[in-house]
C-alpha cells in the first residue's frame, strides 16, 4: 500500500510481558477515513495493540506514526484519538446533551462552539430527541450512540472501538453495525475496530487485519480475506470452510484422500507436497444427477440438517475427508422434504471456487 494515503501507520510494533510477547512485530497502514477492523480469536493480541494506539500501553518496541509524527512517547491525553469502550461509561446524572458536551466543556471551549458541535452531532447520530433524557431512560442502542456520539463531538483524527457492540443482543447488534458504519461515513473520521466477531467485521470494514499469536496474518477487504484466504487459520477463522488435506498432484490437480480433485491456483508447489483445498460451504452444490458442468463431484451420506431459516446446512460424510462437509443450501431453493438424514447425495463444485493453500 502507498504510505502517503495512510493516516496513521503501525511500523514494527511489538509488545512483551515478561517473557511473552503479546504482540510481535505488527506493521499496519490505515487509511484517511477508513472502517478498519483488527479481526482474532481472546488473546491474539488485538486489544494490547489497540490500548498502545490509544496511549495506555507502551510499544516495547517499534513506532506508531499518526499524520507522519511519532506518537509512541505521547501520553494518551495528548493523542488526537479517542477509545471508545464496551461499557460506555456515561455520566447517570447528565442529560444526553450535557453528557456529548463534557469532554468540550473541559477543554474551555466557548459555548456557542460547543452548543453548534453537540446540535451536529445529536443530527448525525439521530438523538436530537432524546437530548435531555438521561441515560437511564434510554435502551441500550440508544446508549452506544450516545457514547458514539461523545466520541465524535470532539472531532478525534481516529477513533478507536473495542469491542462496541459486546453488550447488545444479536438484532440490535445488527443494527447498530450499520448505524455504526453510516455515522463513520457522515463524520469523515477514521474507525479502528477490535472485535472477534467475525460477521461483524465483515458488515462494517472497508479492510480488516486477521491476527494470531500477536501476528497479522492476513490483512485486505471482507471479500478478500473470504474469497483467498491465505492460510488455514484465515480460512478457518473467517467463515465457515470445507478444509480438504492432500497433495500436489500436478499443476492443476490435487489428490485428497485417493481421489483427484481440479483446482485453479497460483500457488507454487512441488509435486507431492502436502496442501490444503478449501471449499466453501455455499459454493457446494447438490446434483440430482451425475453433471458434467461441475469439475469436481463426490457421493456423499447426509449425517446432519441444520435449519437456519434464510438457509439449511447439510452435513454431508464423504470419502475426501473424516469430518462432514456442511453444504449451505438456500432456503428459496429447496423443498424440505428433499433431504433426510441417511440420504445419499452427490455433491460438485467448480474449480475456480477452491482455494489451494500450503500453510
């Protein structure tokens, strides 16, 4: 990526407790008004990462570069980035006006300032009802924008959210992730995100980071790190994959358990070499009969329905592999009598739509 875009830029960032390294070497460009998100499993390190851009933790090593400055030395009250927490931590006593208005208030700003950057950011964030209710009174999405919204007002160069939207149930989850995505598009501001919810990250960010062991492991848009992931982990962490172990077998085939299966990669291997072919479960289809349009197709034994609703996802034991392998099938496109459990089914997929991995 050109640095020259990036607004704030990560180079060589460690961070170690005692012998453990928390964080290992972590290099990142994030861009002027972006959603970036940093994606992992509990103790991948992304929130050590996020605490050392907001100022309350110390890099044991390497810089943080916001606008081209290095802010490393910088307390967090002199860093203009504000962290936004799950908790919220409104003020019980103040109105939702008062509340967006403190951290304004005590920079001794004049009120006409203040009164026009509070009413702006009530429009934005849609609370200009709601602004002299206190936060008891308020429902929990309510709340996060509040929070959001005092975060805003104070205009941050990036503002950063650990784990935002932990405390909701999932509908309201939901709806606050694109709520969440519009007030970062309306305010021009860069987003930094924290979560291990990987649907979450998907909805919301324009690019995310995957991290493991305090590494990144991969980093691009949603549909990237989804379409090519590149190693097992990513395409394990992200989504739901069909995982097959094999070996090279030529340029365009690998053989998984005695069978040969057609693929379409770039990766370079040697012939013999162990790999991975990752298929996911929607790309799977259900053939009523033997299909040339497919490349690749195996007979299978459903084991397992599962009823989702908008989607059914069938689990299938074939000979590629011990585990089942789920088959997503659109609810719009089935009658739920076609499938039972103990059915034999054939399955196929195009080539194009593996992946080939070799870590």
């Amino acid at each position: 990526m050109n640095n020259s875009s990036a607004v704030l830029i990560l180079d060589k960032v460690s961070k170690s407790y005692g012998n453990g390294l928390a964080v290992d070497e972590v290099s990142l460009s994030i861009r002027e008004n972006e959603f970036f998100a940093l994606l992992g499993p509990s103790g991948c390190g992304k929130t050590t990462l996020l605490r050392m851009l907001a100022g309350f933790e110390t890099p044991s090593s390497g810089c943080i570069y916001l606008d081209g400055t290095d802010i490393s030395p910088l307390p967090a009250n002199k860093r203009p980035l504000n962290l936004m927490f799950q908790s919220y931590a409104l003020f019980p006593n103040m109105s939702v006006r008062k509340n967006i208005a403190y951290g304004l208030e005590m920079e001794k700003l004049p009120a006409a300032e203040i009164r026009q950057r509070v009413d702006q950011v009530l429009a934005t964030a849609q609370l200009g009802e709601l602004a002299e209710r206190k936060p008891d009174q308020l429902s929990g999405g309510q709340r996060q924008r509040v929070a959001l919204a005092r975060a805003l007002v104070k205009r941050p160069r990036v503002l950063l959210l650990d784990e935002p939207l932990g405390a909701l149930d999932k509908k309201l989850r939901e709806k606050m992730q694109l709520e969440l995505k519009r007030l970062q598009h309306e305010s021009g501001i860069t987003f930094i995100i924290v979560t291990h919810d990987q649907e979450e990250a998907l909805v919301m960010s324009d690019r995310m980071a995957v991290l493991d062991g305090g590494k990144v492991c991969q980093i691009g848009s949603p549909a990237e790190l989804y379409e090519n992931p590149s190693s097992r982990f990513v395409a394990n962490f992200i989504g739901v994959s069909n995982l097959l172990e094999g070996v090279r077998q030529s340029t365009d085939r690998v053989t998984v358990n005695g069978l040969s299966l057609q693929v379409e990669s770039a990766v370079e291997a040697v012939l013999g070499e162990a790999l991975a072919v990752v298929v996911r479960p929607e790309r799977l289809q259900v053939l009523n009969e033997r299909s040339e349009a497919c490349d690749n197709q195996v007979e299978g034994q459903i084991v397992e329905i599962a009823y989702h609703g908008l989607d059914t996802n069938l689990h299938v034991q074939t000979l590629l592999c011990d585990k089942p392998l789920i088959v997503r099938v659109p609810s719009s496109q089935i009658e739920f009598s076609q499938f039972s459990q103990g059915a034999n089914i054939r399955l196929g997929w195009q080539a194009r739509h593996a992946r080939v991995l070799t870590r």
